[in-house]
C-alpha cells in the first residue's frame, strides 16, 4: 500500500517543531508499524535528510520504550498492544497517518518523536520499592503464603511497563494509573504492608511535583493502556492515600 | 602452560564456594565509601549488581542506553527461572541442577561455577519474594511451578509470562532505592564507548550521552561489563533493537580474552519471518513446549496442499501427522533441550515439509492440551458427559490462564488464532552461551574489569538450558560479584579518587572521538542497516544452526570484506553533537563487524559438536545416535578464549582445559 505521513519533526527541546509530509510507498501489510518507519527512515538516509529519531527497543510490546501518537490514539487504532505490535494491515492504501510525540508537560520532547519520561522515574524512586537488602539469608520464599487471588492481582498491576500511554491519553496528563498500578502490587502483597504509609505519600507527592495532571474518571487511560492496567488501580491508591494520611 | 588461571578454589565442590567466602578479604563499611564502580548494563545482573553494591556502601555509577534501566530487554524474558528448591517434592537438589545444566551445557562449561550457580539459585527467589515479586501462586498460596526442557523435574518458577519483566523490575526498584538515597548515580540514555586502563587496571570509562552527544569521562575503582549478549551480529535474533557487543568488544580489544563466541543459541520456537522488512524476529516462551506438541505432515502431498492453502492443519488426522520430537526422543519428547529442538526443525524443513511459503515453519499444536485440560475440569466440576463444545471451552480457558499473554501477542503478529489452528514456528537467534572470559571471581584478564550476566561465557557451556538465563545473571549480580569484588578492592582502600585529568583519559577519548568524526566525515554511499543486514545473513547461512569448514572459511573472508567496505562507504547523517540514532548503530555495527570474523574463526577451529555448535563433519554415523550431534572429549574439553592482536584473524588462542571431577562426560542422550 501506499501512503501519506504527517510526522512531528522538532530538532531538540529548544527548538520549535512542525508536521512535516512523507510518502511512503510498496508497503506490506504485514509489516510491524516500526518496520514501516524503518523503510521510511532507509529512504531518508539514502536521499540525504535526516532520518526520524523515534524510542523503540525490544520490539515485542515489553520493554514500554516505543510511544507513539498515531492519528490521536496512544499506540495506534489497536486495542492493548504497543505501538511496535502495532501492524500495518490497520490501515489501508492511500491512508494519511499522523504521528505525534506523547503531549505531556512533564514530558518534554528530545528529538522528533522521542521524550523525556524521567519524571516517572523519580516517582520509582520516591518510594516504589520494599527496601530489603541483598543477602543469602532472607527467609524462605514459601514462608508466608499468598492467595492465588491476591498474587495474580498483584500480576496483573506489576504488568505495566511504564510507556506513559496512560498520561499521553488523557486530557489531564494525569499519571495516576501508573503510579496507582505500582502501589497495587505492593498494596496487595504482604512484603509491602510494612512502608505502605510512607510510600503511597511520597509517590503521590513526587507525582504532583512533577506537573501531571489529576483523575477525572474519564477512563481514557484504561483504554489505551496497551497492558490493560485497571482503573481499579486509581481508586485502590487513592483508598491506600486516604488510610495513610488518617494514620 | 596456560595464561589463563581460572583461580577456582581447592576442596569438594560442595564447600568450594562456603569456604572460599569464608576466607576472601572483605572492605570494612568505612573504607567502602571511599571506593566507585562503574556498572555497565542494568539488566539482571548489572541492575542487580548495582544495587548490591550500592547497598554494600559502594558508591555506583550505572550506564544504561535506553531511558530507564527499567528497559534493559532482560525484561523481555518470558517463561521463567530455575531454582533448586524441590517446592514439588519431585527429586529436586543443587546437585540435580548443578548436572542439568553442565549435561544441557554439553560439557563445556565450568564445574565450580555451575555448581556455585547451583547452590545460590534457591536464595534469589526468597530474595524476590521479598521484593515484592509477585510469581504465580497455587491455591494453598505457595509458589507453583512448571517444567522446562532438558530436565526432568518442575523448578522453573515464574510470573505469568512476563517472568523477566517482573524480575526486572525487583532489581530495579532495589536500584531506585539507592538512587534515592545517592548511592548509585544513575546515568540513563549513555552509552559506553570504551574502557579505561591506569597502570594496566581497569579505572574508567568513555561514555556518550546520547541525547546531547558529549563525550564524558568517567572513573572507578573497578568497571563491571553487564551489557548482554551479541545475538545481534546475527541482524535477525530476538534480542532487542538495540542491544550490542559494543562494551564487550571493547574490553575485548584492550586485553580481556573473549571466550567461545561460536556457542550460540538457536531457540526452537520463534514467529517464523515474513518478508526482508523484518527488524527483529518474536520469541514464543519455551514453556510453551510443556503443553504444544511439535509436528510436520508426514506426507509431502499434505505440505504442498497446507502451502497453496488447499488444506488446513486441523484436516489432518492424527496418523497422517508427525510428532518429529516425540518420534526421535521418546524420553524428554517435546521437551528435549533447545539446541536439539532447533536442529530437529531445520532437518524436517531442509527435507521439504516446512508448513509456511518460505518452507520454515513447523506446528506447535495446542489442541491435544486444550481437550486434555478440558476432560479435567469437566471431571472437577462435575460435569456428566460433557459435550466436545464444552470441553473445549473449559480446556481454552486453562490454556489461557497460562498462555494468554503469548496468544494474544501471536495473534498480533501472525493473525492467527492459535487456540483454533495450530501456531507456526521455526527456530531464531537468541542467546549468546560466548563472552567475555572471566575466573571464578567473574574477572576478566583485565585486573579489575569484571563480566557478568549474558555478556561473560561461563556457565552455561555449549547450550543453555531454558530459564537458567535470568537465574545466571540474579546470581551473578545479587550474591557472587558482591563477594568477590571486595576481595579485589580491598587493595583500593587507600587508593582515593581516579583522576580523569591524565594523559590515559585523553588518549581513549581521542581514540573515541576519532571514530565518531570518521563517521560523520565519510560521506559514503550505504546506510548501517545495509553492512549489518549483509553482516547478518553471512552469519545465519554460514554460522548458524550448522556449520562446516568450507563456510566458514568463506564467512570469514566474507565478512572482512564487508568490514573493509563499511570503512570506506558507510554513510551517517546528522551531526555527531545532538541525538543521533544512525550514529549509535554505526558504532555497534562496526564492532559486530569484527565480532562475527572472530565468531566464524572459532567455529573452525572446534572441529567438533558440541551444544548450540554443529558442525556437520561431526556427527554420529551410525547406531541409535545416527545424526546426532558428535562431541570430542579428547581434543575439544577446553575453553576457547581469544586474544585480540590487532585483526579478529590474528587472535590468538588460549585454552582453558576442562576437568570433570564431579561429573562423568557422557553421550548427551534424551532418546
């Protein structure tokens, strides 16, 4: 199929971007999404310009490096998957497809398609962990048992992958599903019982500091979440919120 | 005599390690704050590393190219981890796995250090749990387990089908813990680009940081290698986009022998490729085999019909079917180890009965699992006479339970449902058994520079076993280098700071820099992409899943070729002071280039087979073994481990000899 994209070039943080048209044609449709981009970034290196620079590694929908904005969607016209999953049999020959960046304050574009996501990671870091230190002598894995129920909950939280889908879809750039998923799988699970207080308040904390938006219940962020983190997550951080600050 | 002294301890190789720790120097709390090192890579073992060290008191700087070391593509590993815990009661020991895996490893790994692995592999999942790993649950609450191949007990524990995710992710929040409090200094989105040696010990690094270009200089006490495999050199493999050989190489070629690079591992079940667009290739779980059956049409009329869509898998009847592995290896069935699997699938294909247009592709049948675990949970509902329908519909939903994350992520690929007709697949490059050498202490021949996890080559021999690759890279990270870099720095106490303001720092900076300016300078004719696709096609027909004298010598030359042509007509836009992908992949391409000449020279010297490593001059002619892979115990019980002297031709081999005091070197049969 042949095809028309309209792409967000922008040089680097401090310069203003712009939507810029390629023609891409010949391509198959069972190609990955990525893969079109790669024929399209071939053809630009072959005729001298300069290719578009986008995040992608694994390429199997796990690693949460690919984020796209493709005709207003995060990750494209699919339900559940990553931009990379992403095949091009959605679309059809003469189609136009917009690609964007992820629109977020607290998420400046670098380059083109590529922005920064490390306010996610200083929300890890204010308290999205157990702290236990390494040693050959923590007690037995089997020790406390763990319902089924509660561990594949927990599972189930711990699958996200930290894309940002969550943030770049809704109209608040709110990051309350990722942070939610996270004190989740603590919440459910016995280890995290111990710094639940504490955690839950600092990641909420740091999350404001960072400039992302509030929950307005739209559940736009359940719905492009290529890992189907529930909107369950939201409100059992903001239960966890509530119990700690009556604490 | 060799150079190389693998300082394995002396005694019984139950106290080997007990002992040993017993007695290596240790760096008082004090005095380690006054020490740095530089960990490269966070996946498994250097996120796991990192924050050991870090929690030891080390101050740790971490390298990573992606933008968080969340991303390290350890996460993308699916099926599980081993652990000698016998949880099932089934006969399990450390003993048990310690031989599993030298067997599976076809005798060419390590003893000390497997049993080592061995030993501290029941202490990562009580360290996991306690991170708050979530791993699958039975309904007593205990932690359940499954099966994997070459073994013939259930100690693979895992998380879904995201078990690498979820491990990941517990040594990174054990990392964000220290990042919080300013032990590890994290360095997202750099990417190292050389090593640096003071007075012969490693001291430093050159990094760039990718998003601005600038080259920066960075110093340690000690620099621990936790980059991954090379699987890459290949173009297609199941590695990440972005993952390279690039730090390894470089250590490679300033002093650190690199061992056996030719052990490569072949996954058997992979989404065969579509067409030459392709980027990467999609692994499905290994775990999958516990439940899929394998097979081919027996008759060529029925592949020549499946082919031109006249026929459907699900037409044929059972007898006209053939279960390649179940029929070859009665035993382990299924389940035989990867590097049989894979050659089981290339002998069916190259014989004509590949299921797919391009002639690779076999079955991995659900629907004898999906009926079986449907009879099952008719009989535990208590369902009288349950109609097929019904069955079905119970056995799926058990079927999902396990699998439906790698289903649906089939599904995505190939269109196709795979709880209705049989899935596709066909075996793809996917882990590197090679790397760096390294001693008992996970040294390299460089003083000081460590290798851990994928990237060093020691303890999975010639194949490794499904989930033992993230067991390796946790133990290595969590509880053996933690251990025996101490006994190293301990002579670094008084040492203070490394200058990077000496003439060693500028000197691998202008090597650094020089490379960088020759490719923004060449205005060649040819993208990276072309010299790494041609790169990766030599290695797959020449090198890959068998390999013979006359190709390889071909590859070699081949690929020096190619090299040559790189140097001179390689083309990267942009400039070198900004965010550069094409720049990036330049670099790493460079380095497969000569990675794959020295891959193809080792494959010529081992005139034997061995693990991931056929060569079809050795192979059993006769008997019940009759094409099986032939080892040779008598010229071939050695490590590999190569010299860099200035060419990958001109590398000169050091042998490691191989004793097996604890284990009998047998025929590896699963028949």
């Amino acid at each position: 199929m042949n095809l028309t994209l309209k792409i967000w070039r922008q040089k680097d943080s401090n310069t203003k971007g712009q939507m810029v048209d390629y023609k891409v044609n010949d391509i198959s449709e069972h190609m990955s999404f990525l893969e079109m981009m790669d024929v399209l970034n071939e053809q630009l290196v072959n005729s001298g310009e300069e290719p578009v620079a986008f995040d992608h590694d694994c390429r199997e929908g796990i690693c949460g490096m690919c984020s796209l904005y493709i005709n207003g969607e995060a990750h494209g016209p699919d339900r559940a998957i990553t931009t990379c999953q992403l095949h091009m049999r959605m679309f059809k020959d003469g189609d136009t497809i917009t690609i964007e960046p992820w629109r977020a304050k607290a998420f400046p574009v670098i380059k083109d398609l590529v922005v920064d996501r490390t306010a996610f990671e200083r929300i890890q870091q204010a308290g999205g962990y157990i702290s236990v230190n390494t040693s050959g002598n923590t007690q037995d894995a089997n020790a406390i048992p763990i319902s089924k129920h509660a561990a594949d909950e927990a599972m189930d939280a711990a699958a996200c992958i930290g894309c940002g889908a969550c943030v770049a879809t809704c109209k608040n750039s709110s990051a309350m599903l990722f942070v939610g998923a996270k004190v989740s799988q603590y919440a459910l699970l016995p280890q995290g019982q111990i710094e639940a207080a504490d955690r839950v308040r600092n990641m909420v904390e740091q999350m404001d500091a960072e400039g992302f938006g509030n929950c307005t219940n739209t559940g736009a962020c359940e719905v492009e979440c290529p890992k189907g983190i529930s909107l369950d997550t939201i409100a059992r951080m903001n239960r966890e919120l509530m119990k700690a600050n009556l604490k | 005599m060799s150079v190389l002294n693998s300082k394995v301890p002396k005694g019984s190789i139950k106290d080997k390690w007990t002992t040993y720790k017993d007695k290596i120097d240790l760096v008082n709390p004090a005095n380690k704050r006054h020490i740095d090192v530089i960990v490269v890579g966070t996946g498994l073992a250097g996120g796991s590393a990192a924050a050991t060290l870090a929690e030891l008191g080390y101050n740790v700087k971490a390298f990573c190219y992606q933008d968080s070391p969340r991303r390290a593509h350890s996460i993308a590993a699916q099926g599980g981890i081993n652990a000698a815990k016998n949880y099932q009661g089934d006969g399990d020991s450390t003993y048990r796995l310690f031989y599993d895996t030298v067997k599976g490893g076809d005798y060419r790994s390590r003893e000390a250090n497997v049993y080592r692995l061995a030993e501290v592999s029941a202490n990562i999942i009580d360290q996991c749990v306690a991170q708050g790993v979530p791993f699958a649950r039975d309904y007593g609450g205990l932690l359940d387990n499954r099966s994997f191949g070459g073994v013939l007990v259930s100690r693979t524990f895992y998380a879904k089908g995201q078990t690498g995710q979820q491990l990941l992710l517990g040594a990174y929040s054990a990392m964000n813990r220290q990042i919080a409090r300013g032990k590890i200094q994290m360095y997202n989105r750099h990417e190292m680009l050389d090593v640096v040696k003071v007075d012969g010990k490693a001291r430093g690094i050159i990094a760039r940081d990718l998003i601005t270009g600038k080259i920066e200089r960075h110093s340690a006490h000690a620099v621990v290698i936790a980059s991954g495999g090379y699987g890459n050199v290949y173009f297609l493999s199941t590695n990440a986009m972005g993952s390279n050989a690039t730090a390894a190489w470089k250590i490679h070629k300033k002093g650190a022998f690199f061992a056996n690079p030719c052990y490569t591992q072949i996954h058997p079940t992979c989404i065969p490729r579509s067409g030459d667009y392709q980027s990467k290739l999609t692994l499905m779980s290994e775990s999958l085999r516990n439940d899929g059956r394998i097979w081919v049409p027996k008759n060529m009329d029925d592949v020549i019909a499946i082919r031109e869509g006249r026929k459907k898998p699900t037409e044929l009847s059972e007898d006209e079917r053939d279960y390649y592995l179940e029929r070859r290896y009665p035993a382990f069935g299924n389940l035989v180890p990867r590097d049989v699997a894979s050659r089981a699938a290339k002998e069916r294909c190259d014989a004509g009965y590949g299921v797919n247009a391009t002639g690779e592709a076999v079955y991995l049948d659900f629907a004898a699992a999906i009926e079986r675990y449907g009879k099952e949970q008719a009989k535990i509902h208590n369902i009288q006479n349950p109609s097929k329908e019904k069955i079905t519909e119970l056995g799926e939903a058990i079927v999902e339970a396990k699998y439906g994350n790698l289903f649906q992520m089939y599904e995505k690929i190939v269109d196709q449902n795979p709880y209705k007709t049989p899935m596709m697949i066909y075996p793809a490059v996917h882990y590197t058994m090679g790397g760096v050498w390294v001693d008992y202490n996970l040294m390299t021949t460089i003083p000081g520079c460590y290798c851990i996890g994928e990237a060093n080559f020691s303890d999975h021999g010639a194949n490794r076993l499904g989930a033992s690759a993230l067991m390796q890279g946790l133990a290595d990270g969590y509880f053996v280098l933690p251990y025996t870099i101490g006994d190293y720095l301990s002579d670094d106490i008084r040492t203070g700071p490394i200058p990077t303001d000496t003439k060693e720092f500028d000197d691998v900076e202008k090597e650094v820099n020089d490379r960088i300016n020759f490719f923004m300078n060449n205005k060649g004719t040819k993208s990276v992409d072309y010299f790494h696709k041609k790169l990766g096609k030599i290695m797959w027909d020449k090198a890959g899943m068998s390999r013979n004298a006359q190709g390889l010598k071909e590859a070699m030359a081949e690929i020096k070729a190619i090299r040559e042509e790189f140097w001179k007509d390689v083309k990267v836009p942009g400039s070198a002071n900004e965010m550069n992908p094409e720049l990036e992949k330049a670099g790493r391409v460079a380095d497969f280039l000569e990675l794959g000449e020295l891959f193809a020279k080792d494959a010529l010297m081992r005139e034997e087979s061995c693990g991931g490593h056929f060569r079809e001059e050795s192979a059993e002619e006769d008997g019940p073994q009759k094409g099986e892979a032939k080892r040779d115990d008598k010229n071939f019980a050695f490590v590999a481990a190569w010299e860099h002297k200035g060419e990958p031709a001109n590398a000169v081999l050091h042998k490691e000899e191989l004793e097996f005091k604890d284990i009998e070197l047998k025929q590896r049969s699963y028949k």
